[in-house]
C-alpha cells in the first residue's frame, strides 16, 4: 500500500490501515533523503519497482527536501456504508 501511496500519491482506506502506511511512507522517505548507495539501498529492500524508486529519488525527495517531517495527510471521508469503519483519504502533502 505504501508503494501504491508513492506512485499515486494518494490512497483510500481505513483509518488504521492509513496510520501505519503513512508512518511506513514517512520513513522512506526520510531514509531516501540521504541519497547516498546505502539509502538506494534501504529503500530497495521495501520498493522493488525499479520506476517507482526513481520516482522516490528524483520527484519526492527533491520536493521534502526542506521539510523535516510531515511528508503525509489523512483526511477523514467517513464511515464506510457496508460495515461501518472509518475511512481515510491518505495523501502526500505538496
């Protein structure tokens, strides 16, 4: 979920689900931040999409590269109408 959430930049799903993939995307990206072989590294051992990587290294971090933290936001849509949980839209912020 957490590639899906880099690639798209934006993912739908439960609140719980959003709270841990937004904490997995924010160390990545923090990891990325390094740009050296071993944050290539780091990064590969969870990313396999070669695309996506590139991606990670050459349009996200140049975008954080700034920022400390708070590469993330989860916006509260509601709940869901078959069971009832809540639902998030998990986004990374520009």
């Amino acid at each position: 979920m957490a590639a899906s959430l880099l690639h798209h930049e934006k993912v739908e799903t439960t609140i719980p689900k959003a709270r841990e993939v937004a904490r997995f995307a924010e160390r990545l990206i923090t990891a990325a931040k390094a740009e050296d072989l071993s944050a290539r590294r780091r990064v590969a051992r969870h990313i396999h999409d070669r695309e996506l990587q590139a991606k990670l290294f050459d349009v996200l971090v140049p975008r954080y590269k700034a920022r400390s933290g708070g590469y993330t936001q989860l916006i509260r849509k509601g709940p869901r109408l078959s069971d009832g949980s809540e639902i998030g839209i998990l986004k990374l912020v520009s």
